[in-house]
C-alpha cells in the first residue's frame, strides 16, 4: 500500500503545456466533482481509451478527496499529462508543509471511508508522493499505462 519509493517521473511542471493540463480548486468537497469533470474532457479530448479515462477520473477524485479531506491546505492543484509512449500522470497538490501521513488502514464492511489509498495502490501502475516544487505542499503521483 505504500507509495513508490524509487525515483519518481518527472514531474508535470516540466512538461510542455501542449501535454499537460492544470486546474487549481479551493479545497472544498464540491471541488472533487469540478476535478472529475476536467479530467475526464482532458482524457476524452486526448482521445484516450474509455477504461483508462475511467480509472484516472476515480484515481483524481480520491487523491484530491484526501487532499481536501487530510491536510490543512486552503486550495488544491490537480494536473493530468501524456507520458511518452502512450501513459498517463496524474497529480494532486496541497499546500500543507508537513510531512504526509499515510498509513495502512483495513476499513471494515461497514465502513464509509478508508478505501482511497487501496483503490489507488490497485489502479495505479506506480505511485508516490514527492514535495510539489509549484506550492511548496505535497505532490500525490500516479501513472496509468495504455
């Protein structure tokens, strides 16, 4: 469940702008459904299969759902971005200056929360978390292969 501890991509702040999109929220509940909706017209307007457009709209709600949930970050960043060779990278940003908790949890059935980190580690092909050099907070990372 731990996040991936060998050197990360690139992050997207280095990419063109023609391959990466960025949208910066308050961090509020609504904000999560604003996320999901950009991401899903970046994904279908990059002609990306249905699948994988489904996975990174339920990967970015998670990780700005966290963002906005566990940290004390007034806004959040989210950016998507094509890998070369047919990949994705999404990001979620904070502003909180500590260091991220992120802990292994075992939700029981009858739990409402507790299952962002489990469907992440399971969709993501690698994940991590990095210090975000655009706000100073934290930087959550996945890529999703075609």
């Amino acid at each position: 469940m731990f996040p991936d501890t060998t050197s990360s991509p690139q992050s997207l702040a280095a990419w063109s702008p023609g391959r990466t999109h960025w949208l910066e929220l308050p961090a509020h509940r609504s904000s999560v459904s604003i996320a999901r909706r950009s991401v899903n017209a970046w994904l279908t307007a990059w002609r990306l299969p249905g699948e994988l457009c489904a996975d990174a709209v339920l990967l970015v709600s998670e990780l700005a759902t966290n963002a906005i949930r566990h940290t004390l970050s007034p806004r959040v960043l989210c950016g998507a971005g094509l890998l070369p060779g047919r990949g994705l990278r999404l990001e979620v940003h904070d502003h909180d200056r500590t260091e991220p908790q992120l802990s292994r949890r075992t939700p029981g059935p009858d739990d409402e929360c507790g299952r962002g980190l489990l469907l992440v580690e399971e969709l993501a092909d690698t994940w991590g978390v990095d210090r975000s050099s655009l706000t100073g907070g934290n930087a959550v990372w996945v890529t999703l292969l075609v």
